[in-house]
C-alpha cells in the first residue's frame, strides 16, 4: 500500500466512504448501505475491513444484509421462493451455504423478485393458503391471534361470506413493504 486512496467509485457504489486509517469501506450499496435495518438480535457488517481476507465477511447475515433480512422483509430463509432467479437454495448454519441460480444477478443494483404478489405472503382464500404463515411477533399456532384470526376469517363458511383482506386492513398504497 502506498498510503494513496486510489479508489474509484463506480455506478453502485458513488457514495462510499474508505478510511484507511481502520481499512474499512462504509455508505456503500455494496455493502448494504441501501438495506432496511437488521432483523432483531442480529447484525450485519456494513463496515467491512479490507484487511480480513479469511472468508468470515463472505456469510449473508454477516455482512450486507442479516438472515433474515430486517426491517419489513418477510421473516425467513428460504430466499429462493421470492428470489429465484438469483437463488437455487440456502442452507442456514455454520457453514452458511447457498446454491446460486444466477450469481450475476445478487448485487446488481435490482432487487430480483418473483413470486405471487401480496398471496406469496399474505395467503390467498382462492387457494387455502392461510394468511400470515408468521404473525409478526413470531407467532405460528393458529390458536395464537396473529395467526389464528386470519384462518378463521378467511376460511369458508356456510354460515358467513369469506373475509376480505380489506375488512380489518387498509391496503398499501405501494407493493415496496416487503423490501422497506
């Protein structure tokens, strides 16, 4: 090293920061910059030491994004069923392991999802699929009323019509919750 910052910032990273007194880059997209907060009782390092070449920055949930991701993201692991494209499958634990679809599409500047729509998440009456699979404190006993109370409402009934979504809920206005 010759003490000079020679580093040029490019398109996905035109905000970052590198303090070479600590080796380490921050405020950038690739690093997570761009994410919403790291999921409860995790944390992510968004400050990356230049210095550390031992493989241990590499795991998701320990570098750019916790696993599950934060903030309003869907509370899981199984990143493949939104994320096809980009993800085969994903082996939480130590080692961390993921199978990539297509490499080149994680870190591109696009947030790559395919999936159902608001259903993927939310359930769907049409099909059965009981919503929310997790209440947002955890919960997944449908005799606990995050769960519970959305089975009940959205299952059939010959005694009642079947609940609608916008009975107890107002509708977002932008599909964007998901990822923030």
């Amino acid at each position: 090293m010759n003490g000079i910052n020679d580093i040029s910032w490019g398109a996905l990273a035109q905000t970052g920061t590198y303090d070479p007194t600590t080796n380490t880059c921050s405020s950038t997209y690739c690093h997570g910059a761009t994410l919403g907060r790291d999921a409860v009782g995790a944390v992510a390092n968004r400050t990356p030491t230049w210095t550390i070449v031992d493989g241990s920055q590499v795991s998701c949930g320990t570098s750019c994004h916790t696993l599950p991701p934060g903030g309003s993201h869907i509370p899981g692991t199984d990143c493949s069923g939104c994320h096809a494209d980009v993800v085969k499958s994903v082996t939480p634990g130590t080692p961390f392991a993921v199978t990539w679809e297509d490499p080149t599409l994680h870190i591109n500047g696009s947030v790559e999802v395919e999936g159902s729509g608001c259903t993927i998440c939310h359930g769907d009456p049409a099909t059965g699929r009981v919503s929310p699979p997790k209440g947002t404190g955890g919960e997944t006993e449908t005799s606990q009323p995050a769960v519970g109370a959305h089975a009940i409402h959205l299952a059939s009934s010959s005694w009642r019509r079947t609940g609608q979504c916008t009975d107890c809920h107002a509708m977002p206005t932008t599909t964007s919750h998901p990822s923030g």
